[in-house]
C-alpha cells in the first residue's frame, strides 16, 4: 500500500498547485505564518516545512522581515516529478506542454540510439517486462502507466551515460502525468503500444538509427494524443 501523504507534503501540494495555476502570481505575497496555517487549518510546524519544501523547488523564496513571496516562472524547477505532478493536477498550460516534448524530442530519441548501441542483456529483459505489463494492464491503469514510465527510465539507463540517466526521474514524471492526464480527458484513440515495440525492437536489435526513429515517431503521436486532451 503507498504511504499516505503526511501533512507538510500535503500542504506543499496544496500551495504548489495554487502557485502553477497562477492563482498566486510571481511576486504575491503569502501572508503571515500564523494567519496561513490558520487558514490551512494547521499547526505552524507543517506549514513551516512546507514552505521549506517550495523553496527548495524555487516556487517560493522566503526571507527575514521581507516575508515569503512567489517567485518569477523562471526559478520554478519545472522538472522536478513533484512540480510536474502538481501541474498536471490542473489544467496544464498549452505552451508548456508543448516544450515538455519538444524537450522529450531532444533526448530521447538521442538516448534510445545510444541505448541500442549500449545495452546490456539484463536492460533488454527489464525492458521486455515493462512492455509486457503495459500490454497486461493498459495505459488506463496506474500499473500500466508505471510500466510505461519504467519503460522509458530502462531507455535512459541502456545508454550508460550518468548525466542522461541523471533525467530518469523527470522524464518518467513527465511520461507518467501526461499519459495519465490525457487518460482522464479523453479515450485514446488507439494503442501505443506498437511504437514502444517498435523503440524496443531497434534497441535490441543494435539499431541506433531505427531506434531513433522510432522514438521519434512515438513521441509525435503521443504529443498528437496530448492536444486531442487539451481545450
């Protein structure tokens, strides 16, 4: 069973939506500790670590007698899988999305290639189980979408490359929320699993160049699926 969320995390969730869906605006001001864990219902010590939690993720800088105040867009750390989480718990904004993949374009196509050249035989059997649970559950269940995210992670891992597989956490978070976000708004219109297979065939296969392609093609008809989802 997952381990519930304690207050602070909670807390920062709360806080960290509102700030992503701009119902606090670069430069606002939270009011007081006391009168905010007072409208939270809370002590001062969860809110107080919440706040620490914010800071560290850039959304909120706090400072002695300036007080707590929301920081420019450009500070936010956008790929942490918490910030990701809690931006696609509302309504994600289009131009960001769009340089989610345009991000996910840049890398990973580059790493499924460096993987086909790179993978180990015990990273071709990780990946086969992943796409194996993907076809068992389906991308409609949290398993099948932890399987998709694993999927991607075992990509970025076969290219043995640290600063590549360092992304890991942030693009399985991306992998994970917008397959679930499009899954909440409309049905897909059909399956992705054939473009993991074919990503997964070149790699095993020791086809950069395909596996490249692949990856490509992929992520164009995931980003096709992801305006179906968007208003």
């Amino acid at each position: 069973m997952a381990r519930a969320e304690r207050l602070h995390q909670a807390i920062a969730r709360q806080l960290g939506s509102a700030i992503l869906s701009g119902a606090y605006r670069p430069g606002d001001a939270l009011d007081g500790e006391i009168e905010q864990a007072l409208a939270l219902g809370v002590s001062r010590t969860p809110y107080r670590e919440a706040i620490r939690i914010l800071v560290a993720k850039g959304l909120l800088e706090s400072r002695p007698r300036a007080g707590t105040h929301v920081t420019a867009r450009a500070r936010w750390t956008l790929l942490d899988p918490d910030v990701l989480a809690w931006t696609f718990s509302g309504e994600p904004d289009e131009q960001f999305v769009k340089g989610l993949f345009e991000l996910r374009g840049i890398i990973e196509p580059a790493a499924a290639s460096l993987a086909a050249q790179r993978r180990t035989e015990a990273q071709i059997a990780a990946m086969q189980d992943s796409l194996a649970s993907m076809a068992h559950h389906g991308l409609s269940s949290e398993d099948g979408r932890a399987a998709d995210q694993q999927f991607h992670r075992s990509v970025l891992e076969a290219t043995h490359n640290d600063a590549l597989a360092s992304l890991a956490s942030s693009v399985g978070a991306a992998v994970r929320w917008t397959t679930r976000f499009k899954q909440q708004r409309v049905a897909l219109p059909r399956d992705p699993l054939p473009e993991h297979i074919a990503v997964f065939d070149a790699i095993a296969a020791n086809d950069g160049e395909g596996a490249r392609h692949a990856m490509e093609e992929l992520l164009r008809l995931a980003l096709d699926d992801m305006a179906a989802a968007l208003p």
